[in-house]
C-alpha cells in the first residue's frame, strides 16, 4: 500500500479564500459577512473534510470585493473565483 501523504497550505496554491482572509484578516471578514471568525476559516479547508474547498461564497463576494477596494488593496473579482481543492 501506497502512503499517504498531505500537502500543508505552503505547498499549496493560494485560494480565493485564503487571498482575501490574508489581505484583510479572519477577523474583518467575518465582520463584514456577519459570520463568526471559525465559519470564515472553514472556506479555507477542503471540501472532502467539511470545509468551503477553498472558495469565497458567491453571496460574500462583492462585499469583500467592496471592502477590498476600500481599503486601498488591489483586488480584482477573479481574485475572489477560483478552483477548488
């Protein structure tokens, strides 16, 4: 049998999720989209284990693209789309 092995996020490609919790922290998004700071994490993890694989929600996308964008951060909508993992 094969072992099995698990990538960290360093070896990973950056997602939509990540970019956006990075640029403006856990804490700001999850004000923004009135979620707790946990269910804003929870995009970050893979499908597979629970998680949002990696995607913005579609219903908090421009709302983060607006906050983005007020903040002086050059962010694009196809920063908040991506593939998930």
């Amino acid at each position: 049998m094969g072992q099995i092995v698990h990538k960290s996020r360093q070896e990973r490609p950056e997602t939509p999720a990540d970019r956006i919790i990075r640029a403006l922290g856990a804490r700001r998004v999850a004000e923004i989209t009135q979620l707790t700071t946990d269910a804003v994490r929870k995009w970050q993890r893979r499908r597979a284990t629970g998680g949002g694989g990696g995607l913005v929600p579609a219903q908090y996308q421009q709302l983060l693209l607006n906050e983005a964008r007020a903040a002086g951060l050059e962010f694009a909508a196809e920063d908040l789309i991506g593939p998930e993992f």
